[in-house]
C-alpha cells in the first residue's frame, strides 16, 4: 500500500508543477507527461487533438459492459495560496490542481498500469480518458470524445468534499428581462414610468415565489440569482430602460416550463413593458441514484471506506452534460479533497488510495 501511495502522490506532484491553466500549452503538456509516463510501462495510448488541444484514451479490458473514466487536466489559475507546486503535510497533497481533477488522474496512470499487466481479472471494457478543458467549455475535451467512446456507465473523477457520490447536476436556465418604462424628470415621478422600480418590483416578486424558496425546498430546489443590473442614464431623469440578468438553475425535476409560468406570475402587475428572453441553456444531468451504477459504487465505497456515501446533486456542473443525453448512467465520484478553485486545494492521500481500490473493484467485480 506504502509502495501504492507513493506512486500516485510521486504523478500527482509532476502533474501540479505542470501550469496547465495556460491553453494550449499548458494542458498539452500535462496531456505529454501522462502519455510519456504511461508509454515507459508499454501502455498503447490514442491521443486525439481538437482546436489545439490534446486528449489522450487508454483502453484496457474486453467485457461488453463499457465504462468510461474520465478527468481533465487542465486547472483554474494558481492564486498566492494555491501554487502549481506540490506539497505534502499531514496525509494530504497541496496545491492548483491536487484534487480539481489531477488527483484522479494520477490514480487512473497507476491504475491503468496494474490492469494491463492482469487484463483478464476485468469484468468490463474499461476506457480510460484524459481530456484537456473542462474549466472553460469541454467542447475540445469531453465533447470531441463522446461519439468515438460511448459506454454504458460513465463517472467523473472531479473531487468529492468528503464520502460522497454526485449522481446530478442543475441545468442552467438563465434569463434576460428589460423593463421599458416612460422617462421624464427626476423631480416629478408621477409623471413616468420607472423602468428600475419595476425591475425592483419583479425582482421582489420572482424571489418570494415558492418555486425558488430554497430555504424550505433545499439545496436542490431551483435557484434564481439576480447577478446583473444596468438601468438609467442620468441622475435627474426618470430611467426609461432597465436590464435584469437572473442565473436560473434548475433539477432535472423541475421542467422549464414551471420555470417560466413563476416568471410570468412575478410580472404580472408590473406597471412596465417587459420583454423576457432565455439567454443560457445547458441540460441537467440525472441518474437514479437507484441505478445500477450508483448503487454499485456505494456498496464498493461502504467496503473501502466503512461508511455509506451520501449522495447529492451538484449546483454547478461538469463535462458530465456531454455523457448525460446518450443515456448512459453518469456520476461524478472522485477521490475525497476541498478547496478547489480556492485558496489552500488539497486531496487526502487515503482519499486517492480510496479511490483506486473503489474504481478498481468496480472493474474487477
Ligand atoms: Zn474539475
């Protein structure tokens, strides 16, 4: 286990001294010392390169059943306290990277390693992807794959905050909504139409609807988010025009459609002309946490870990919104870390050893 650890720490550390927030360079090179690393052992790799960017596919095994294991290598940029060096303290791994999403991809090098050289103790196909810009949009990553790798199940190495298993993630909805109102002179507002009391109003309106009451409803609930605001052009002038951006994310069980009819009800008696418009659609993602592939992955992690993992719904999402249409079962499951995109990133090591025992009993049983 010892000989195990050090192994992954040891690709874990020369994956986070790689830069790879820099596109392309940065990835590719990433993408460059997995493939050499992995060429040492004899492993046959496929690299495919998409606007720039290279992603490289190791398959191992024949079963029927196809399982697709996947993480990025690209990272968000290092900041003051989340360097792209790594440093080891208290069984945990520091730095830009080390869970968000290299942790898995040191563990999937060592893993691919183990299973070649005793191809026939796997039970599935399993197809190994390592893909390069999952931080900005997975187009040339996840997205140039999917055809060329189908499967049937499908999981995510992004980090877990703790023992836990991600079986979807929210859509985004998000709307545009400008408020024509009737200008006129500042010291006279019953003489016009206020286009930023009327986006006030609404605003009051839309965030008292049940729907979005995620205090009662929970985490899950759909979520609306008044992030932007531009109205007015001079102070002594009643606004005329007034633009409302709402980021709406939504569970793969409430339809857009029920989105919209709360919207609508929040306009009613709005004293202004408003036009609204959907500006940002990406589907959710859903896997029945009944499924075979959830309920697989707890009763290997309850053996690895000694404790049932809590399953949840992500609030943002991942390269999973690629997988998800095909139909296969997806989740995002990586090892255990925290602070990722933040200040202070860490994997813990137990965490990745974890990791590598769940994803290979999962192959092998
Ligand atoms: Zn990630």
């Amino acid at each position: 286990m010892e000989q195990l650890s050090d192994e992954i720490v040891g690709y874990l550390l020369n994956l986070i001294e790689i830069p790879s927030y820099k596109y392309p360079e940065g990835p590719n090179k990433a993408m460059e010392y997995i493939n050499v690393t992995l060429a040492k052992e004899d492993v046959n790799t496929s690299l495919f390169e998409s606007g720039g960017l290279k992603n490289l596919v190791v398959e191992v095994g024949q079963g029927s059943q196809r399982v697709v294991i996947n993480t990025h290598l690209d990272v968000v940029p290092e900041s003051e306290k989340s360097r792209c060096k790594g440093t080891v303290k208290d069984g945990k791994v520091y730095g830009r990277g080390s869970a968000d999403a290299k942790a898995a991809a040191a563990v999937m090098v060592s893993l691919i390693i183990k299973l070649l050289k005793n191809e026939s103790i796997l039970t599935k196909k399993a197809i190994f992807e390592f893909v390069s810009d999952e931080e900005v949009s997975g187009e040339n990553g996840t997205g140039a794959l999917v055809s060329k790798y189908p499967a049937d199940w499908c999981i995510f190495g992004e980090p877990m905050d703790g023992n836990r298993i991600c079986y979807g993630s929210k859509a985004i909805f998000s709307q545009k909504l400008t408020f024509h109102g009737i200008p006129g002179h500042g010291s006279r507002p019953w003489e016009g139409k206020n286009a930023i009391l009327c986006a006030a109003k609404f605003i009051t309106n839309l965030t008292s609807q049940e729907l979005f009451d995620y205090e009662t409803l929970g985490k899950e609930a759909t979520t609306v988010t008044p992030s932007i605001i531009r109205g007015g052009t001079k102070i002594n002038q009643i606004p005329e025009l007034c633009e409302l951006k709402v980021d709406v994310r939504r569970p793969a069980t409430v339809s857009e459609e029920e989105i919209l009819v709360a919207f609508e009800k929040s306009m009613k008696d709005i004293d202004c002309e408003i036009l609204r418009e959907t500006t940002s659609r990406v589907p959710p993602v859903y896997t029945d946490p009944n499924s075979e592939l959830v309920q697989t992955l707890v009763k290997e992690t309850e053996k690895v870990v000694g404790e049932k993992p809590e399953l949840y719904i992500a609030t943002g999402s991942s390269d999973a919104v690629f997988y998800a249409p095909t139909g296969v079962q997806v989740v995002e499951f990586g090892p255990r870390g925290k602070n990722w995109h933040g200040p202070e990133e860490y994997v813990e090591i137990q965490g990745l050893l974890d990791w590598y025992q769940i994803i290979h009993n999962l192959l092998t049983t």
